[in-house]
C-alpha cells in the first residue's frame, strides 16, 4: 500500500511538472486568458510590453495587477519608451504606490539614433516561475478586436504556456531588464493630487465596464482557460545583451538554425516581411534541399508600417525569384501575427519580424515547441488567414484597395519609390 501511495505522488508530481501549450488565437480568449492568469497569481508577475496604452485594455490590466499586488503579489512592468507613451508619470506614481513597479526602456534622446532604433520589442508575462505568455500583441484595445472599424484592429496570435523551465529562462532574461540593463530605469515619481486620484480611480471603473462586456461572449470559457495541451518541453529562446546595452545576434542565429533543420516544409506569418542576406541565405539553402516555403505577409493596404514596406516591395522579386511562394494579405484586418511552422512538427510563435530591426536592433522572443496535434491546429489557423490572401506570381498583381485605404497606399508606394531605395543598403 505505502508502494502505491509513492506511485501516485510520483505520478501526480510529474503531471503538474510537465509541459503544457496552448494556441492564443482568438482575441477576447487571448485577453480573457491573460486576465485570468493575473488572477491567479499568489507569488510574482512580471511582464515586458513594447506596446502598453491607457486605454480598457492597459487600464484593466493595472486593475487586476493592483488587486495581484494587495494580495502580496510583486509585481514588476517593463514597457517601452517609444510605445508606451501615453503612460504618464502621474499614471506610474499611482501604479508605484499600489504596488506595481514599472520602469521604461531606452528614453529617446532628440539626437540620439541609437536611442531611436533600439528598442524593447519582446511582449511576455510570467506568473509564480510557471506559466507565460508570449507572443505579437501589444497591451492595447485593438489587439483584442475592440474595434469595429475595417483595417482597425490586429490579427495576431500568442502561446499559453505552462513550463517551469521555459518560465526560468523567461525569468532569467527579464531579471536582465530589471537589474543589468542601464538603459532600463525608473521615471521620476510626481505628487498626485486627490483629483488625480479619483480620475484614475474612475478610468479603472470605467475600463472594467467595458472589458467585462467585451469578454460577455466568452466568459463561460473562464473556467477552462488556462487549460493547455500537455508536451515535452517548450523552449523560451530570447535575446542576449553585451556591453550592457548591445542586443547579440544570438536569436537570429538560433533561429535559422531551426530553418536549417527543415527537410519538407516551412509555414510563415509574419507582418514586416523584408529578409536580411541572413534570412535570404537560410531560405536559399533550405529551397535546395528541397524545402517548401510559403509566406504569408501584408499587402500595401493592410501594412501599418509604411516604411517597412516599401522595403519589403523593392525586394519581392528577389523573394519569389529564389523560389519562395508569397501570399499577401488583403484584410479585414491588419496581419501582426509572426509564426512559423516547420516540418509539420514545429511552431514558432513570438515577436520575431524577419527583417534587419528584429535582427540587429529590436529585441524579440519565441517560444519553440514540437507536437504534432498543436502544429496542424496551428496550421489550421494559418490556413483560414490565407483564405483572405492572394497570391503573389509576378509581384505585378493588383490589389483592390477601399478608398479610405488609398491615401495610406500612396504613402507607401512613394516610399518605396524615393527614402526606401536610398535606406534599402541599410537593412540588408
């Protein structure tokens, strides 16, 4: 009888150890999933944003992230200089003194580049060193399908992970925002007045009116959200700094070396699609050894980045001449989605852009695992976004484009035309 009672504690004790993933496709899942993890914490929360606004999304999340720390819960934000600007100093004195530590990465000096280029693009919580959340979305309402509007909202995806191992080594590089990185600091606190206080303790109430009625549709999963399929492992790959403030090629690197291992075929999503020789030359020793690949990226009307894609026009011919298939997405929504699938064993689900920024400047994560059942469904979604896509032959193809969208089109075909050919050397 003893025997059995240590089988079962064995047994029971490995279940609760092992890996677990879950696909974060559904918007309002995403952001009830998230909101509930939050919930749940008891011991620590730390999260790193490139993108965190004051609007619901942001302001609930500092509710439940306030009510985590009045439990005992620390709580520690990362959040970007450049795309976190509407969080004032008078919002972070309020979340410092409930109890959520922030501090900002890389302030913008008017005339330091560096200071423009380098930025905190990773998205990723961990709570109590198990469970994380990685992936495309920004802290913001239209990451959540919040907005009605065509060409208003994201379509993304992210990965819910239960993992010991992948929340250390999460753990670990988060530690390296918070205490080496002399370019992450605290901003300067301010004395709030009881005006202040009574405002931003209206936009908590007002934010969690129109989150609880944005989730009305998908409350009844709360109980079975943070329910994910059980792995072997998940990997948490990231970036590594020198000198204190210089982000490696370690990622990148890491990165094509799972391209290097493909043997039948690769899947990609990915928004801000403009390849460096480094990517180019993976993809080119991966089509000769026979690999298919198949790419899904914006097309002029559904790209918010303009810049980035007048590059991506001026290379396309390259990309389908080395033998790439190319698909590009024609809406309603805008793709921020960067995934890849490889070999129908592998996904890749992360902050990862295949282009120079997330290569050399932009620091990003991934979480890699290997499941056959998680990949088809991961595919299926890549699928069913591709219904929404053409096919790109010849890069002559024309697209049609609504006419709130054509002013948006002009920019970026007058980029591609004039600033991107003199900057096309820069972000080989």
């Amino acid at each position: 009888m003893k025997f059995i009672y240590i089988l079962l504690f064995i047994v029971c004790n490995y279940t609760a150890k092992a890996d677990n993933f879950r696909i974060l496709n559904n918007e309002q899942e995403a952001l009830l999933c998230r909101l509930a993890l939050i919930d749940s914490a008891q011991e620590e929360i730390l999260m790193a944003y490139f993108g965190w606004s004051a609007d619901a999304v942001g302001l609930e999340l500092f509710n439940r992230l306030i009510k985590a720390a009045e439990r005992g819960a620390k709580v520690q934000l990362v959040l970007d200089a450049y795309a976190s600007g509407d969080i004032d100093n008078g919002l972070l004195t309020y979340l410092a003194e409930r109890g959520v530590h922030v501090k900002i990465y890389n302030e913008q000096k008017f005339l330091g580049v560096r200071s423009h280029l380098q930025r905190m693009h990773d998205k990723f919580m961990v709570v109590d060193g198990e469970s994380i959340i990685v992936g495309g979305r920004n802290m913001r309402e239209y990451y959540f399908g919040m907005k009605e509007k065509a060409f208003s909202c994201f379509l993304d995806r992210e990965a819910l992970v239960h993992s010991p191992s992948a929340a250390a080594a999460a753990m670990a590089y988060f530690d390296v925002y918070w205490n080496q990185l002399s370019i992450v600091t605290y901003r300067k606190k301010v004395a709030l007045t009881t005006n202040q206080i009574q405002h931003f303790d209206s936009l908590r109430v007002d934010a969690t009116i129109k989150i609880t009625n944005h989730l009305e549709l998908v409350k009844d999963s709360l109980g079975t959200i943070l329910e994910a399929q059980k792995v072997d492992s998940v990997r948490f790959m990231h970036d590594t700094y020198k000198d204190d403030v210089y982000k490696s090629l370690s990622h990148t690197l890491n990165y094509i070396e799972l391209i290097d291992q493909a043997r039948d075929v690769i899947y990609i999503e990915n928004p801000y699609f403009a390849p460096t020789k480094k990517w180019l030359a993976a993809f080119d020793r991966a089509i000769k050894r026979g690999v298919k690949i198949r790419v899904m990226t914006n097309s002029c009307k559904t790209n918010d980045e303009s810049l980035m894609h007048g590059l991506y026009l001026n290379m396309r011919k390259k990309v389908l001449d080395l033998g790439l298939e190319l698909w590009e997405y024609q809406g309603p929504k805008l793709l921020h989605a960067k995934c890849m699938i490889i070999d129908n064993k592998l996904s890749i689900i992360g902050s990862y852009n295949i282009n120079k920024m997330s290569q050399t400047h932009t620091s990003e994560v991934n979480v890699v695992v290997k499941h056959i059942g998680i990949a088809q469904e991961h595919k299926s979604y890549m699928d069913q976004n591709l219904k929404d896509a053409i096919q790109i032959l010849t890069g002559e193809e024309v697209e049609e484009v609504p006419e709130d969208r054509k002013k948006h089109v002009k920019g970026i075909l007058k980029k591609q035309r004039g600033v991107c050919r003199l900057i096309k050397p820069l972000f080989r």
